[in-house]
C-alpha cells in the first residue's frame, strides 16, 4: 500500500492552481498562501496559478503565477482578510464545469485547491467527475471556509472563529450603549440556514443584566407574537435589551421572514433570495413600536462587515485556516486523493485533526445548529454552545467593565 502510494505521488507532476469562492472571510488568504507555499515544496509541483475570481477566472484563463511571489510577501497577504485571488458567486453547472476542465487540461494543471462553501465543494466535485471521466490523472481539493460555520463533516469552519469575535465584539458594545441610554437594540447577522454566528453574540454577555438576552436563529421557527412577549419580560426585568437576530429566519412554515416585507424576492446565482440591506431590522423595529410603549427601539444590520473587518481576527482561527491548506497538500502530494479536507475536534478540551472526506458528503449540503445549543423557548442558547464556541475564538477577547463603587447616600 505504501509503495503505491509513494508512485502515485512521484508519477503526477504538473502545475497547481489554487481559487477562492464564495463570500470572503478573514482568514481565507491563510488557506490560499498555506497551500502555495507547500506547494511549491514538492518537486513534482511545475507551477503554483492562482485564479482570478475563482471558477470565473478558470474558464477565462484569467491566472497569476504564485511561484513568482515571494515568501515574504505571500505571508502579508496571508494576514490580510478577504480574498485576494478575489472572488464569484458563478454556480457552475455540468457545462461550465467542462469548459473549466478544458482549460485544466490545456495548462497540465493536476492538482486542483478551491477554497469555499458547500457550493464550491459541489463545483469541485464535478470538475473532479470530469477528469475521471475522460481518464485524467489529476486530485481535485476542497478546503473548507465561511462564516456560516455550515459545513457537513467539520466541527467547525475556517472564517467562522473571526466573524464570531467580531459579532461578540459588537454586541458588548451593544450592551454598553443599552445600558448608558435603554431601549431595545437588535442586531441583524449573516446565518441564512445556520445561526451559528448569530448565536456567538450570546459570548457577549459579562454581567447578569446584559444581552443578547434574546437570540433568533433559522433552526427555530419566528413567531412575531412571541418575540413581543419576549421583548417585552426582558424589558421589565432589565430595563433595557439587546437581540441577536439571524438574516435567515423563517416561520413556521420554513418560509424567509424577509420575504414578506417587500414584493421583490431577488435571487442570487444559486438561487438563493438575496438578504440585502436594513428591511428586517426595520420591520422588526416597527413590528415593536406598534406593540410595546419603548421609546428607543433601533436595529443594526451587520452586513459584509462581519466578514473581513481588518484587525478583529482569531488566532485560532487563522492558524487552523492555514493548516487546512497545507493539509490539502499533502492529501494530494503524499496520497494523491481528490476530496474535502475536514476539521475535526477529537477532545472534549480543545484540539484538531484533518481528514479527507468524500467531496459528496459536503457538496450541496448544509449543516445546522445541534439542538443541544439552543434553548427549549427557541430565543436563546445553552452553555453546550458556550462550550463549543470559545476556543474557537481565539486569545485576547476585549472585555468591557463597570464602575463598582457604592452610592453615596442621598442628604435630606
């Protein structure tokens, strides 16, 4: 077994090509300069390509030569957040996928790294069906990010990490604006099928009065009349509120909340209705003012700025971004296996293996909550999910603090 292995891994020699697809993270340029730059170690290895705006820049041809980078700076754009091969959101079909692999075979391209979602996984598994089809000897790599943290086969996604410190970082500050001037204060976050990231703003909490004190994913249905009510016990008993809110959620029927607020259900390539600016924070605020007699009711929506916010980044998470692109590597260089590398966590405290798992157990399919991190109300999480969450957050986690001092008794 050995000996075939190591022939495989001397008998394919050609050029690497690395793209990014997807929405971009913080530390996605970790897995693009780890697998560079282990690839060019191997002699076996003729060129590193990098492709410009991922599968876009295959069939176009649009690529840059990565081997011609030095080390130095590869290692400042490995620091840098968002995609610097840049990006697309194309969802290539049987057809695109083909012209793709035309253009693999016509450059000697034999190892193939895309690093994305599930729908990048789906992408790579039908270039890889392609070359097996015609006979192409050639290892085709997923390696796995986004902030969703939705990834079937991993305990936990590159990018996830750094948008959850960002989104924790938010919601102290969050906390510290409710507290100095009440109200209701609702963050709207990206998680459109999982609330992972919404449910990392729960981090935020320090003291007992401080929020979220309430938190809305996709994998529970909303139901606006219970969020009144929630709004409004939180209220009475703190006196002032945060909420956590995911982009995704549905009712109860699974249909999109944002969907009733316009008559336009625009979609993406993939097919998915484009969750775009301030309207759910916006009908969730009149939704309250209609109900509750609270002066201050506002909503911020997130955005993209939860995904590469330069300088709010985990360690952790850049480290293990990093891993999985080497890992990648070596699955194709040492094994000459084509599939998505997944990351483990094989301890209860805190450590990581990589596996490479078949490119079908990813592809197209979308991981959620375990029902063990959410709440039985539907509005919260438990301290399963604090567990799961913190050591992915990485060290150096700001906190906020308050004065202690006593009242100084009034004088009559």
């Amino acid at each position: 077994m050995a000996i075939g292995i190591l022939r495989r891994m001397t008998s394919l020699k050609g050029k690497v090509l690395i793209a990014q697809g997807g929405g971009p993270t913080a530390v996605i340029n970790q897995s693009m300069v780890g697998a560079a730059l282990e690839a060019r170690r191997f002699s076996q290895v003729e060129a590193v390509y990098g492709a410009l705006h991922g599968v876009n820049g295959v069939i176009h041809e649009n690529f840059v030569d990565l081997s011609r980078e030095t080390s130095d700076h590869l290692e400042r754009v490995a620091a840098t957040p968002s995609s610097a091969l840049l990006s697309t959101r194309d969802k290539p079909d049987a057809e695109y996928c083909a012209r793709m692999f035309r253009v693999i075979k016509k450059h000697n391209i034999r190892f193939f790294f895309y690093i994305g979602g599930n729908d990048s996984s789906d992408t790579v598994r039908i270039v890889n069906e392609e070359a097996v089809k015609e006979g192409y000897d050639f290892c085709a790599i997923h390696i796995p990010k986004t902030v969703d943290n939705d990834l079937m086969e991993n305990d936990h996604c590159p990018g996830f990490g750094s948008a959850a410190k960002f989104v924790i970082q938010a919601f102290t500050g969050l906390n510290l604006d409710a507290r100095a001037l009440p109200g209701v204060l609702i963050g709207i976050v990206m998680g459109r099928h999982a609330g992972f990231l919404t449910a990392s703003a729960s981090l935020a909490r320090k003291y007992s009065d401080e929020g979220p004190q309430l938190v809305y994913v996709p994998e529970r249905p909303f139901i606006p009349e219970k969020f009144i009510a929630d709004v409004d016990a939180a209220y009475r008993q703190h006196g002032h509120v945060t909420v956590a809110v995911s982009e995704g959620i549905v009712d109860e029927k699974g249909v999109l909340i944002q969907t009733k607020l316009s008559e336009s259900s625009e979609r993406d390539p993939h097919g998915n209705v484009l969750l775009v600016g301030g309207a759910l924070g916006d009908m969730l605020v009149a939704t309250l003012k209609a109900k509750l007699k609270i002066k201050r009711i506002r909503a911020d929506t997130f955005g993209f700025i939860q995904r590469s916010f330069i300088g709010v980044v985990s360690d952790r998470d850049a480290s293990e971004a990093r891993e999985a692109g080497e890992k990648a590597v070596h699955f194709a260089m040492h094994e000459g296996k084509s599939g998505s590398v997944a990351i483990r966590r094989p301890v209860l405290n805190y450590s990581v293996d990589y596996e490479l798992v078949p490119l079908t157990s990813v592809a197209g399919k979308t991981r959620h909550m375990d029902d063990c991190y959410l709440n039985a109300e539907g509005n919260g999480v438990t301290e399963a999910f604090y567990d799961y969450c913190r050591p992915l957050l990485g060290s150096n986690l700001p906190e906020a603090h308050r004065l202690r001092e006593m009242m100084i008794p009034k004088l009559k």
